[in-house]
C-alpha cells in the first residue's frame, strides 16, 4: 500500500490528470473569467497540447469570439497557462 501524499503526488504529475484539473478549474471558473454573456454560449471542452477547444453555441459566436481571440487568451492565462485557443 502506497502513503496518500504519494499517490497525490503521482496524479499531480501525471501530465494527463495535470490537463483535466486544469479543465476542471477552469469549467468552474468560466464565467468570473469570460463574463456572463459569453459564458452562456461556449463551453470550455477540453486541453490537448496546450491548446483549449471551446465549444461555441452557433458559428455567429464562433466567428464573434475570433475577433476576441487575443483578448480571450490573455483573460484565460490570467487562471491557467495555454498556448492557443480552438474554436468549435
């Protein structure tokens, strides 16, 4: 049998287990971050190689949130560090 601290130590480098509490975090987080309007019509879906796919509620919002990319980025690095944003 393994000491606790061990085997939280193990899951919090574990790349994978690192990513989707990263997600975790984030998904609860999603509307102090993005605000509220823009909260309602994505999704943070899931991060792959430093890169966040957000699901958007309809290609307006996919094409809206193009134009705000950058700022996006800068928004969502202030709570977790990732390298580019994919839109779906």
């Amino acid at each position: 049998m393994i000491k606790l601290s061990t085997a939280i130590n193990q899951l919090l480098n574990n790349p994978k287990a690192s990513h989707m509490l990263a997600l975790g975090k984030l998904q609860n987080d999603w509307v102090n971050i993005v605000g509220q309007h823009i909260s309602e019509s994505t999704t943070p879906s899931k991060i792959v190689d430093g890169r966040l796919y957000i699901i958007c509620k309809n290609p307006t919002w996919k094409t809206e949130l193009q134009y705000q990319k950058k700022e996006l980025l800068s928004k969502i690095n202030q709570s977790i560090k990732i390298k580019d944003i994919i839109l779906i």
